[in-house]
C-alpha cells in the first residue's frame, strides 16, 4: 500500500494541568500527624500545587506549607516548572502492543509501528535529542525550545494504530525559581523568600552508589550543603527576568519504580496499562505505563545501576487513523505541577527546602 504523506507539527504543551523526612521537633511532628485525603496518610487528596498569595508567593501556615485549596499541612507540593528538559531517544506508534508477556518488543518491528523518530542507537547520555519545555513566557503559553523531526513531512502506510510509545531518559532536568511569602532555609542554611535550582543531581531512592555509572549524585536529606535548592533574598535574586547566577538546572533520575524503596527490591515498572488520573481529571485519551530500561534502549532495567531509559506507551482508546484524509500530527505534553518541591525541617521550626524532584509528565498522541 502506498504511504501518505502529511505534516508533524511537532510538540504542543498542555499547561496548567496539575498531575498527578524530617526531624523529631514540632513542624515535623506536624507533618506526621496531618490527617489528609481519605486515609489521613497522604493519599490522593493530598495531591496538587502549594497555596499562594496574591502576589504568586507560597504562604505558610505555622512554618508549614499547605495544599492549595485546603488546610492540609504538606512535606511537598508542586508547581509548574520555568523549564522541564526530557531526552529523547525512539518515539512510534504501533498497531500492535509493543509490550509482550510483560517483556518490551526488542524489536519494535516497522512492520508494526511506525516509528517517526529514531535515534536508539545513540547509547549515552547525551545520545537522543533533548527538548525543553519552557513556561516564562510573557503571553504564560509554555513553548518547546526544538521538535523532535526537523523535517516536518513525514510518511507512513495508512493504518489504524491503537498504540504509541516513547524511549527517553529516566534523568529528567528541572529549572525553577520559587517565591514565598515568609523566609525558608536552602542550601548551605541561607535563608529567605526565594529559592533556586542549583546545578546538582539526585535519586529518586537516593541512592548514590554506581548510579548510571559515571553521574555524580548525592543524598540530601540530611545535610543542607547538599540540598539542590539555594534561598536568599532580592538582593541575590531580584526578580524572574534577572536570574541569579546559580540558577541552572537540578537533575532528578528515576532509578527504582517500586512502592517501597527501603524495603523492597528494585522493580524495574508494572507492563499492564492503567488510567491515569489527577485533580483535574486529564484525559490522556488511553491507559499509559511505564517501565525502566537499560542504556542500550532494548532491554529492561534490573537494577538501579543500570536503569537509564524510561518506556513510556500508551493503550490507545480510539486508535488513531492515519489514511488519506490525515493532514496532521502531533504529541501534547502535560508538564503543569510537575516540580515537586520537597521539604524538611532543620529541627527549630523553620521550613527548610531540600530539592525540587521531577514529577512523571504525560504524553497524548493526536492525528486531524
């Protein structure tokens, strides 16, 4: 059968959707005993961005922050990230399931999938294309800074493709500056009402043992001269337009997806579908999973010391139709509240902020 031709538009951004420690002293204490959700132990009601001002400032409540909408005291909330950067390195559509018996398809066959965007054998970290979603725009749309085809006419057989799926790296890069309306402790224990990202990387389990080899991470959770978020005051920081010299981006690597990272062994992803669902009921238009992958970008992940890819694939719930009449495609992310700033106390009731960590984005494949 003939391939049609039609464009790829490349990458739109679905912004403001939001996504989906301590010390023995009274703000932790606080923390521990903060009934929220339906369960009382940080359950899905506990989910969303930080409470806010008027003047866009993270306010706090008994040196406490709380949930937006709620009273409910929190260890961490989220934002949107000024800058998200994720590395790509192989995204398709397939007509067939690109998982099988709970195994990735090495092969990802062109007889199945059309893959639109290959660079699987590029086998290092700075392999792939990376794009960067950024969201201090005046107009406040969130851009990418490049598209993952440069030629934007792309062929393929016409077919119905009930799956998609993207390789990319499990090392997912923040850049972000926070304002709040009281001082908060960073890095090094300077204090005040704006904090941020520093050029440092960390673990999702915090491990900091042989991670990927040759990537220098560290543990933060004890030792404020190694959390990856600074704070000062305007006279270090005067506003968004004028960053701070350290501003850079902080590295978080996803390196373990079990439940229980201190008492469970490593679990490389679940391969079954699921429903993805967040406080404003995102519709991705599918089931999604996940599952960590060695840096060859064909087998999966058996340790934390090995896990350098994320595949990512979608169950379609309308499979998409490329025929004749197909004019155009496109990937949307939804990277909205996905900075997840991570707070501890310094043991005198001060809140004190460790690291922003990288909540997981999503992906929604479209065709017209």
């Amino acid at each position: 059968m003939k391939n049609h031709k039609f464009i790829y538009l490349g990458i739109l951004v679905l912004g403001l959707l939001s996504p989906t420690i301590g010390f023995t002293d009274t703000l932790s204490d606080s923390w521990a005993s903060a009934e929220c959700g339906d369960d009382g132990n940080g359950g899905s009601g506990c989910a969303g961005p930080c409470t806010k001002n008027s003047d866009a400032e993270i306010t706090q409540t008994n040196n406490s922050a709380t949930y937006a909408g709620s009273s409910f005291i929190t260890d961490s909330c989220n934002e949107t990230p000024d800058s998200y950067r994720i590395r790509f390195y192989k995204v398709g559509l397939c007509k067939t399931d690109p998982l099988l018996n709970g195994e990735i398809d090495e092969t990802i066959p062109t007889t199945s999938c059309f893959n639109f965007f290959d660079k699987s054998t590029d086998t290092t970290d700075a392999g792939g294309t990376a794009i960067t979603l950024n969201s201090l725009n005046a107009n406040g749309t969130v851009t990418a800074d490049t598209a993952l085809v440069t030629n934007s006419e792309v062929s393929t057989e016409p077919a119905s493709y009930a799956y998609a799926y993207a390789i990319l790296s499990n090392m997912l890069e923040i850049k972000h500056t926070e304002f709040f309306a009281s001082n908060v402790v960073g890095e090094g224990s300077l204090n005040g009402g704006i904090c941020w990202t520093l050029a440092k990387a960390t673990t999702l389990t915090n491990e900091t043992t042989g991670i990927r080899g040759n990537t220098a991470v560290i543990n933060p959770s004890s030792d404020s001269a190694l959390y990856t978020v600074k704070c000062g005051g305007t006279d270090l920081y005067p506003n968004r337009a004028n960053p701070h010299s350290t501003y850079d981006y902080t590295k978080f690597i996803i390196d373990d997806l079990s439940g229980d990272h201190e008492n469970e062994d490593f679990f490389e992803g679940e391969p079954e579908y699921r429903i993805f669902t967040d406080n404003n009921g995102t519709d991705l238009g599918g089931k999604w999973t996940a599952l960590l992958m060695q840096p060859d970008n064909l087998t999966l992940a058996t340790s934390a010391n090995n896990a350098f890819r994320i595949f990512y694939a979608i169950e379609l719930e309308n499979p998409i139709v490329i025929d004749e009449t197909t004019t155009q495609f496109e990937m949307s992310f939804i990277v909205s509240n996905a900075a997840n700033i991570e707070f501890v106390s310094n043991g005198s009731n001060n809140l004190s902020i460790k690291r922003l960590s990288a909540d997981p984005f999503q992906i929604k494949f479209t065709v017209q």
